[in-house]
C-alpha cells in the first residue's frame, strides 16, 4: 500500500459523511410539474409526443391528441389545445406577444371558448374561429345631423350647437361619464368628425348610454348633466354587484357568468338616466347601444370600418329624434396594443 504524504491521517474512527443533495436538471424539475398536471387532468392530452422541450423561458410537452403542456418560470402549467391551439402554434407559441398561457381552455359567453395568456387572450366561437387580442379600445367617433331644431325657442338661432354626453359601463363595473366638445353651427346634412377614447379593457360586455344636448337653450348646464350621466353609471354599478353577488371573476368567466344580464342593463341604466335628468327642452334624443363580449371582439378585431362623410364607425345609436332635430352617433373599435 502506498501512503499520500499529503493526505490527513486520522487516528480516529471512520466517520460517514452526508451525500450531497441531488440537483436535479431544470428540464427534470419542469418535467414533474408537467406529469403532475398531465395526472390531474386524468391524461386527456394523451401519450406524450416526443421529448420535453424549452421553449421561452419554460418548457412545452405535446401529446397525441393535438394539445400541449405549457410550464411557465414558476412551474405554472396549463393545457393548450384544439383550434386555440394551433393558433398559438402559428403565432409563435410562448415566444409570441401573447407569452405563457396562464388558464386552461374554459367557457365563453355566447357558446365560445377561450384561452388567457400572460399578455392577452385567444377567443374561439364556431362562425368565427380563433382571434386574439389583448383587449379592445372604444371611440367616439363623430356626429351625424340629418336634421337641425325646427324651433327656435331664443328667436335668433338657426343653426344647433349640440354635444353629446356619454356614459359607459361593462360587467365588471369599470364605468365613466364623458362629454364631447360642443359643435358650433350644424345643420342638416353636416357630418362631424372627431375622436374621443370611452372605454379601454377586456372585451366582457359593455352598454354604451348616450344623451344628445343642443347647448345654449335654457336648462342647458353640461357640467350638470355629465355629472347626472356619472350617477346613473354609478347605480348600473350597484346592480351589477346586486345581481352577481360580488362574485369574483375576471375576463372570460365574467363575460360567461354575465351575458345573461347584459341586456337587462341597458333598460336599467334608462330608467337611472330618467331618475337622474331633468333636461327638458335641450334633450335632442338619447339612447342605449349593448355590446356583447362577442360583438367587441368580432367589431375590434375582424370587422372593418365603414364610412360617413369622413367619420369611421363600426356601429351608431338608433335615430336621435326630439324638436324635429334627427342626429346619430358613431362609435368604433380597436385592438389593444400588445405590450
């Protein structure tokens, strides 16, 4: 036997020493967290296809029935599938704007399914197929006169000076009251642009409530009357949590859980309005426009603008009729940009 000269000799008993913890490889540890989910969701997705791989910053496992497992950084793991998943498979999956998916496939209102992602949201209906979005902006967009007042009650007007007040309010309560500018000297015939942000979010549902003012005519007071807007969006806000019962829920879920409601809103958020104002003979006409969560997608993403003397809109209130004046107001939709 040769001895080390530079080994320590111990004069003691052998001592054991502890092993040294097993680190297991990131794709082992992601890898557990997929089989578990796979386990839970009692092997719907089917025999793996092929080996684990990372993707992005976490890892994807596809199977045999078309769909994949998705493990985030946190080791957050979701199923992606069918029509919502190959379109997330030609986006780019985990490497697209839309990131990790942080739900699996659920309900959707109006008979449609849906998927969330870190960074937006993949919709599905049967007449529509998939379409992604990160949320959907709202304008208004312009005024349309087709008739000016045929009385005069000052004596020395010809022309309207109107402006619209706008209240707006969707399932999850979110709600403001905007006014727009008031519009000098339109008649008959005049078409006037403009662009005014109403609501930005979620595409759950939203009931837009609109009151036409011609200013100047006595009982005239805009401050007033948005703040009499604002009281009645506040009420539809107090329903809406009546009627929910506080429950919980955001995106998808919400848009499922509320569509029923929906169109009781609007004749809700009237009967507010009616409470609220007392405008008399400066109300020019008023109206309701009810979204459903389908519609702003579909609107936002896939229905392109149509066109009225210069004014882009996607959809308009019903014909404003009071004091012989005829006017509508025409509202658009956009996608959020991704961030």
């Amino acid at each position: 036997m040769t001895i080390n000269p530079n080994s320590p000799i111990s004069d003691g008993p052998i001592q054991k020493r502890p092993m040294p913890p097993i680190v297991l490889s990131d794709d082992v540890r992601w890898r557990q967290a997929i089989v578990k989910r796979w386990s839970q969701l009692g092997g719907a997705p089917g025999k793996e296809v092929g080996q684990i791989e990372a993707v992005g910053n976490g890892y994807r496992q596809r199977y045999e029935n078309g769909g994949a497992l998705y493990a985030d950084a946190n080791k957050n793991v979701t199923f992606v599938y069918g029509k919502i998943g190959e379109r997330y498979d030609q986006m780019g999956g985990p490497t697209s704007w839309l990131g990790f998916p942080t739900s699996d496939e659920q309900d959707m209102s109006e008979g449609g399914r849906a998927n969330t992602f870190e960074h937006g949201t993949i919709y599905w209906w049967p007449d529509t197929g998939a379409i992604e979005l990160a949320g959907v902006i709202v304008h208004y967009t312009g005024l349309i006169c087709f008739g000016e007042t045929d009385s005069i009650p000052d004596g020395f007007r010809s022309h309207d000076y109107p402006y619209g007040v706008i209240g707006v309010i969707d399932p999850a309560k979110q709600h403001s009251a905007l006014r727009t500018q008031i519009y000098q000297k339109v008649d008959a015939g005049n078409r006037v642009p403009d662009l005014l942000e109403i609501y930005r979010g979620q595409p759950t549902g939203l009931v837009i409530a609109v009151q036409l003012v011609n200013h100047g005519i006595a009982g005239d007071n805009a401050d007033t009357i948005k703040g009499d807007m604002e009281n009645a969006m506040t009420e539809g806000a107090k329903w809406i949590e009546t009627e929910l019962n506080s429950v919980a829920v955001v995106g998808p879920p919400l848009a499922k859980l509320f569509g029923p409601w929906l169109e009781k809103l609007a004749p809700k958020i009237a009967d507010f309005l009616a409470d609220a104002l007392n405008i008399g003979e400066v109300s020019l006409g008023d109206d309701r426009i009810t979204l459903t969560a389908k519609q702003l997608v579909v609107l936002a993403a896939r229905v392109n603008n149509s066109t009225d003397g210069g004014i882009g809109y996607k959809v308009q209130t019903n014909l404003l009729s009071e004091r012989g004046a005829s006017y509508k107001l025409c509202f658009g939709m956009v996608p959020m940009a991704p961030v």
